[in-house]
C-alpha cells in the first residue's frame, strides 16, 4: 500500500466538510485519512469516477463516487491520476445530500421577544432589525431544512460534472464574500426562471434560470447578486416579513421537521419574496464590489435582466423582484467595468454546469 503527500483535499458538500487528507491505495479501494491518520472515507474501485482532469497532466484533479453522495476529492499528485489508470474501473457519479442537526432557542427571555412581536404583528416593521439580532447557528439550521422542503416540490440536480463546476464557482466565491457560515448554491429541477437565497448561505436557482443564461458570467452575477442579499442577512428579514414571525416561533416551539410537511409549495413562495428598495439598492451595490474583486463585470447581471423581459422567456416576475430602478442603477455603477469574460469557468465547466440537471438527487436519495 503506498500513499499520497498531504496535498488533497476532501469535500463533502452535505455537511461542508474540507479538510487536507492523505490518498493511499489498497487492493480494494482508495483510503482517504486526515494527517493523524483518521480514516475519513474509504472509496471502492468500484464506482470511483474522474470528474475534471486538468489539461496535459497538470494538477489538480477532481474524482468523485456514486456511493459517495455530493463528496469530492481534489488530487495535487499527478502519480494518484496514474496509479488509478491502472485500475480498470472508472464509473459512477456522485450525488445525494444530507440534513443537518436541529438547532432550538433555550432562552426564555428570547421566547417572550418573539411572542411579544407575534403579539403586536410588528413583523413588516422589525424584520430587518430582528434579522440582525437572531442566531447565525440557528439561520443556518433553518435555511438547511428549508432547502430539504424545495427539495420535495424540486428535486436538486445533480450530475457529478456539473456538480464539480458548481463547486469550483463556489470556491471562488467563498473567499470573496466571507459569509459566517458555509455557502451552499444549488440548482433545482424547475423549468421556471428564478434565483433566490435563503437564510444560513443556501443560494438556489432553478434549470429555468440556468437554461436562460448565455455566459458564465451572468451566472456568477446572479449568485453574487443573491450572496450580496445573504451577506446582509435580507433573506431572513424577507421571510419574517413574507411567512410571519409566527412561522419562526413555531419553529422555536415546535420540531422544524414538522413545518416542512405543513407548509407545501415552499419554493413558490420564497422565489416569490421581494425586498425592500434598500436593500436592493445595498445587493447591487456589493455584488458589484464581489464581481470586480472576482473580475467579472456588473454589467452581465443588467443584460441577463435586459434579455429575459424582451425576449419574453418566463422571467417577468425575476424581473420584477430584481428590478434596476434608478437607485439600484446607480449602486451597481461604480466599477462596472468592461463586460469581459472571467477564468473562473472554462468553456468545458460551463457546458458541465449547463447540463447539472441530467441527473436529479430523488428525496429517497438525500439520506444516502
């Protein structure tokens, strides 16, 4: 058995695990241990698939396994890439996703804020103040069991190599946004045009939108856009003013499992959130500061917009909750830029994006 130097890294998008991690060969299958030896997953030939290769041998590469939903493993050593081209099983893809621990309020004085603001249904007023205030660890939990609702009206999609480019847009956003939890963009399996985020870094789009965009780029700027909403938490302060502070108090009263099965058509009704003037003014204006540290045009956002409403393609209400009035105009314009393409995608990881939903993630398969 021989192995790697500790320059792979290990990605479970289920849980957003990524750690550096040791590659060792048995006759079976790939060990995968953390640097004190830990065993971190163990993946079968069997299954095993190569999801992104670098050009002419260079590194890194990215391999992933049916049995092993939505993880990756990204190689530095190009002596693993040959190694595995000896074994003759190459096949599979990986899917799947996982749920979260529940997180619940065990402050008394908190409960009695809450059913005071329930009281005085001061929801519309507070939102935006009560959004700041409540716990990230428990935004985050909510926003996972939340996304585990659309899952049943929208299944995610899931094709490895589509799910590899998303994780590589991904990567390039993290370090830029620096949210306080980990970020999780999605793409469902709606035929409609829409884009949202949800409360905890949980940003979805739908196969409507993704099928609408023309570059790379505009689907950077959406999901900048939408990270820019996250960042400044308007998600939740859209969903206390859109459900009611009374859903959130359920949630804090009662196991937020159960709300998911009582509260059916959950995406429509998030895809349909608005914000306020302000805080789409604040969206443009530091989603444009992550696109020009990223170098990547404000201005793709402005001509997917542009393109949707005159071609007529299903995106009026996109439109309409996104809307660039003259003030959001305005906070988008300063470093705009040249609409130049970015090196985030190449055109191979684009086409791979574009085709994420030739496989779907089942709800059946999310626990795998």
């Amino acid at each position: 058995m021989s192995a790697s130097a500790l320059a792979n890294v290990y990605t479970d998008l289920r849980n957003s695990l990524r750690r550096d991690v040791l590659v060792s060969f048995d006759a079976s299958g790939l060990r995968i241990v953390d640097e004190l030896g830990v065993i971190v997953a163990f993946w079968p030939y069997e299954g095993l698939s190569l999801v992104e290769e670098a050009a002419q041998g260079a590194s890194p590469f990215r391999l992933a396994h049916k049995q092993h939903h939505q993880q990756f493993l990204t190689c530095q050593d190009p002596l693993i890439l040959e190694r595995l081209r000896t074994v003759p099983i190459f096949s599979g893809e990986a899917d799947g996703i996982d749920r979260g621990t529940l997180y619940r309020f065990t402050a008394l004085l908190f409960t009695g804020l809450l059913c005071y603001l329930l009281t005085v249904r001061a929801a519309e007023f507070l939102a935006a103040p009560l959004a700041q205030i409540l716990p990230v660890s428990w935004e985050q939990h909510f926003s996972g069991e939340m996304a585990d609702r659309i899952a049943l009206d929208h299944p995610v999609c899931g094709a490895a190599t589509g799910a590899s480019a998303l994780l590589k847009v991904t990567e390039a956003l993290v370090p830029v946004v620096g949210l306080p939890f980990p970020l999780n963009i999605q793409v469902i399996d709606d035929d409609r045009v829409q884009a949202f985020s949800l409360a905890g870094g949980q940003v979805i789009l739908s196969k409507g939108m993704l099928a609408s965009m023309a570059t790379p780029e505009e689907f950077i700027a959406v999901v900048a856009h939408e990270l820019a909403h996250t960042a400044d938490r308007h998600p939740l302060a859209g969903m206390l003013r859109s459900l009611g502070i009374g859903f959130f108090l359920r949630a804090y009263l009662e196991d937020v499992v159960s709300l998911r099965i009582a509260s059916p058509g959950l995406s429509q009704r998030l895809a349909r959130m608005t914000y306020t003037a302000e805080e789409e003014a604040k969206a443009y204006k530091l989603s444009a500061f992550y696109l020009r540290k990223l170098g990547v045009s404000a201005t793709h956002s402005r001509a997917l917009q542009v393109r949707l409403s005159e071609n007529d393609m299903g995106g009026a209400s996109f439109v309409r909750a996104h809307a660039l009035t003259s003030s959001t105009a305005l906070a988008a314009s300063p470093g705009a830029g040249p609409a130049e393409s970015s090196n985030i995608l190449a055109p191979e990881g684009w086409s791979s994006l574009q085709n994420i939903c030739s496989q779907v993630i089942l709800p059946q398969d999310r626990q795998s």
